[in-house]
C-alpha cells in the first residue's frame, strides 16, 4: 500500500470535511497548498485561528460580530423600528448587498421542525419575542426559506403576535428577474399567479 | 455599505485564494466553518502549519516526504531497476493506488515549455540524467502527460539518452477501461487505432 507523508493524509482528510468537497477535490486543494508559496498556508492557518478566536455571536440579534453587538445592530443610521427575520446568520448579506433593509435582523439560528426535535425554544424564538416586547419595533419581516417548515415557523411566528400592533410581513415570491418564464418551476408560478399584482 | 466583521472577511478571501473556489463557495465554506464545531478551525490550521512545516520535497525523487528521503524511496523492497518519471507530484498517485509500479519514481517538477521559458535547467532534468549515470536503473518509464509540451519533453529525455542502454517506454494510450466508444474523443480514438494490438 502507498505510504503518502502521513502530515499530507491528515491534511488532505481535514479538507474533505468541509461541505460539498470530496476526498479528490481535497487532495487536489492539498497538493495546491504544498506545492505553491508556502506562506499561503500559514495566512489561512492563522486567519483560521483568528476567526475561531475573535468572532462570537452578537448579543442582539445573534449574528457573527467581533465584539458583544454587531456593527449593524450598533450603528445608530440603522432604523430600529423595522427587524427583519432570517434562518441564519449567512442570509443578512443578501439584504446588506441589495441595501434594501435599512432596518435591524434578527437571527433564528434555524426553522421549527417538530420531527426532528426543533422546538421554539430550540431556536432564538423566545428571545425574539422578548426583545419584541421591550423594543419600539413597528414591523418585522419574517425572511425565512419557502420549506414547509420555515413556512410554519413564519405562521407560528405571526401566531404568537395575533395580538400583537406589530406589522408582519413576508418576502414577495415570484419570477426572479430576468429569468426565462419556460424555466420557472410549477411551485413558483402557481405562487407568482395567485399573487399577481396590479400594473 | 455592509460591514460583515473584518475576520470573516479575511477568511472568505483566503479560502477563495484555492483554485476552483469562487467568492460564493469560499463564503459558504467560511459560514460552515464558523458555524459549526469551532474545534474543526483548529483542527485544520494546526494541520496546515504542520504540513507547511514538515512537508518537504525528498532529496532522491522530488516527491513530497516528511524526512530527506520519501518512505518510497526509503523502501528496500522497492526495485531499484525502474523509474516512473512523472510531471508533479500528485501523479504518483494513481501508480500507488493501483500497485502497478513496484519501482521508483522521479518528479520532473513540470514540462518543456521554451516559450514559457521552461528549459531543462528549470526541471529536475538535469538531476534525472546524473542519477541515470549513477544509479543501475534498466527501465525508465516516461508517465507524463499528453500534451504537446508533455510529449516533447519525454521526446527530450529519450533523445538525450539516444546511447544509453536504458530501456525507455511510455504508458499505452487508448480507449479507457469502461467508456462508451461513442464518446472517445477524435485523438484518443487516432491513438488507440494506430497502437491497436494483436489479440
């Protein structure tokens, strides 16, 4: 049996654990890491170590931050009135790139899923409902997927604000701009259909 | 703008630095990386300063090793009578993995490209033809690849060694084991003809 530099098998076996990269593409990465300027290696090393180190979630609205609040829940241009809720911290940048939500997030950390044990108080549910109640918030617009789940998690969500004066609200769904109407799956369209809007 | 924390940032550039890692997939790795078990971090950047510390390039072959000489030219049931010149590295590889060449093997470090300016002196061409001379190697096997700047360079080294006893041989191009013959390319189809033997 082939006896590779044991340091390049650990390396390569590291690597395939990152998603969607199998045991070629990562010896593929490894080789292109040992072969080139060495000093890469160590940059990502230490890059690393410092996001492992130094980013933490933000005690507001539990998204990544360096410090205990975010830059975007401590900075003061944002409008506190509009929060905006997502599954995860990775959904913010869309919205951040668009520049469409001037207002705050707030991070479920996941949707309910009763089957697999998700419960609210699995997810940041019960602290959103706290900070709800303590803060001037006018509208909240629930950012979630379009799984059955995260569809339930948004009803459960606008269930529990029944009473609530809190404006709901949820994202548009349609045809993406710029795509071909043949390509657009039956789910889309019939949703795109039933929420046809007026010219 | 946005202003995700600088760490992140970092780290999303470094990993996009990998070849055939664009922004998204580097900002996807980066958010699973941070978002799980922080120990993988650790993990991996303790992998990487120790193959960028360790790895080094074996004084007899080129190949990576760990010490100055690699474990398969270490081996004393290895035979010392054949060697696999290959292009990198990584094209050891597939020799160990289907245990066809109990010989030796010889990095070259690349190809002959004059216009790129790669010249024998900038490959291990020079050290390949001293251990020639000093060594009693019977078969040098001439694996590299199939372009034309491969199949000149091993055009190169048999000329070069036009006097020399050694027996020189390339591997056989053909239909590969297991492919459709209707979806071989025009030259591998040329090649295989042309080479076809008797049954």
């Amino acid at each position: 049996m082939y006896s590779s530099p044991p340091v390049l098998e650990k390396l390569v076996q590291e690597i395939s654990k990152l998603p969607g990269i199998g045991r070629k593409t990562a010896r593929r990465l490894a080789f292109h890491l040992i072969s080139g300027d060495r000093e890469k290696m160590e940059n990502l090393a230490q890059v690393l170590m410092e996001a492992k180190n130094k980013l933490v979630h933000c005690k507001l609205c539990y998204g990544f931050a360096e410090s205990e609040i975010c830059q975007i829940c401590d900075n003061p241009r944002r409008d506190r009135e509009s929060l905006c809720v997502v599954e995860r911290a990775s959904d913010i940048l869309p919205f951040e790139n668009s520049g469409v939500h001037k207002g705050l997030y707030f991070v479920l950390g996941g949707v309910l899923s009763p089957l697999d044990g998700i419960k609210p108080e699995s997810l940041h549910i019960p602290e959103l409902i706290e900070r709800l109640e303590k803060e001037n918030i006018k509208e909240l617009i629930l950012a979630l997927g379009s799984s059955p789940e995260a569809e339930s998690t948004a009803l459960y969500i606008d269930r529990v604000l029944l009473n609530s004066p809190i404006h709901r609200t949820r994202l548009a769904r349609g045809i993406p701009v710029g795509s071909d109407l043949e390509f657009i799956d039956d789910v889309t369209m019939l949703r795109a259909f039933k929420e046809r809007v007026k010219i």
